[in-house]
C-alpha cells in the first residue's frame, strides 16, 4: 500500500507541484484581499473617532411649551471647525422669514463657530406660537450647515423643519427637574434665613416632666383596665 502510494506521488509529482502552487497563490490573494479590507476598515473607524457630526432641532422650552428655539448640537466624537449657518424659508412667506429672523438673533448663528466640541450644544433665540398660531405651523423652513474635521475633510448637511410637526403640542404640569430645582432653592432660601438669624426654628421640646407625667398617665389607664376585668 505505501510503495502504491510512493509510486503515485513519483508518477504525478509536476501535477501535484503545480496544485500546490495554485493553493498558495489564491491562500495569497485571500489574505491580500482580507488585509486591504482590514486596512480600509480601520481607517473607517479612525474617521469615525474624529468625524464631526451636527444635529439641528427645534425645540420647545422645558418651562414654557409655546416657546420654540434652535438646539444645535455636535453629536459627533470629533470637534468640528469653521461652522457656518444658512437658512431660507421652504414655504411660509414673510411669517417663515420672521421664525428666521427671531432664531438668528442669536448671533452664533450669524458669525459661525470656529470650534465646536463634541457634545457641545448651543440654543438660539426663540420664537413664539402663541402669537400667529395656524400662520407659523404652515412653514417649513431649510438650514444648511457647512462644517469641517481636523482633519480636514467638509461636510454639508441639510435639516428641514416642518413647524407643523408641532401641532397639537401640550404638556401636563411641570417638567420635574424643574419642580426639583424649584424645590432646592426654597431649601437653600429658608436654610439661609435660618442661619443668618432671619427665622429661628420652631422647635416643641419634651421635658423630663412631661415624660413623667405621661408615664403616670399611662399606669392609671393600666390600673383602671385591670380593675374592670377583675
């Protein structure tokens, strides 16, 4: 069996040598390709871990609902350079240019960032829907941020925002961590009366008389169930 063996391999050793040979040619291309592909994946992930990223919405005031403001917001894990603002009015007329003109005087908005930190964020002025109600949530209005990495590369986003979204917006009570800011300054209010003198503490004090005499209250209750009973 081992001579058959040994013969075959001696009969078709060229055959053999050439499959060899193409088995370690495509094992190379294999790891060629999966390098190139190992290599433009990292590169991916290290201009995910710089990429800039900013977020604008429209948002209402945690205290006052009719309230709306711009929240701009760099969402990204890189700081984002040149920062620079343009808007126009998709459809609304002169009410969309009045929103405008309301969120821009903020003057971030006008001028530009020259550095904006990841999770940094910045509110513009507001404007308000309680006055011109059905006129505002008719807009919808266009801005166009352009921004660049540090490393150079420049991004252009588009965000459209459509006032009518905010039709039919309520909220019941107050937010709570405005109920609790609320409640910590009163603390702080009365603690600082209490210490500078402003108010004294009221304060019921238990003496040893009147434990005494509670005591002895309790003892002829006592006295008085066990002589029913008997």
């Amino acid at each position: 069996m081992i001579n058959d063996v040994l013969l075959f391999l001696n009969e078709n050793s060229g055959a053999l040598t050439v499959i060899f040979s193409a088995l370690v040619t495509i094992s190379t291309v294999v790891y060629a390709v999966l390098t190139g592909v190992l290599v433009r994946e990292t590169r991916k992930m290290r201009e995910v871990q710089t990429e800039p990223r900013i977020e604008i919405t429209l948002k209402p005031y945690d205290t006052a609902i009719n309230f709306l403001r711009l929240r701009v917001r760099n969402i990204g894990n890189g700081p984002a350079k040149n920062v620079r603002f343009k808007w126009e009015v998709v459809s609304g007329g002169r009410i969309g240019e009045g929103i405008l003109e309301d969120l821009a005087k903020t003057n971030f908005l006008n001028t530009g960032l020259k550095y904006f930190g990841p999770n940094q964020d910045l509110n513009s002025h507001y404007t308000r829907l309680d006055e011109g109600y059905e006129e505002k949530l008719s807009c919808v209005l266009l801005y166009i941020v352009f921004y660049e990495s540090i490393s150079g590369v420049r991004y252009e986003d588009r965000v459209i925002i459509d006032m009518s979204e905010f039709r039919g917006l309520y909220r019941f009570g107050v937010p709570s961590l405005y109920s609790i800011s609320k409640s910590i300054e009163k603390m702080q209010k009365d603690f600082g009366h209490v210490v500078t003198g402003f108010k004294r503490i009221h304060a019921d004090i238990y003496t040893q008389e009147d434990r005494e005499a509670k005591r002895k209250e309790v003892d002829a209750y006592c006295a008085e169930r066990e002589s029913k009973k008997s």
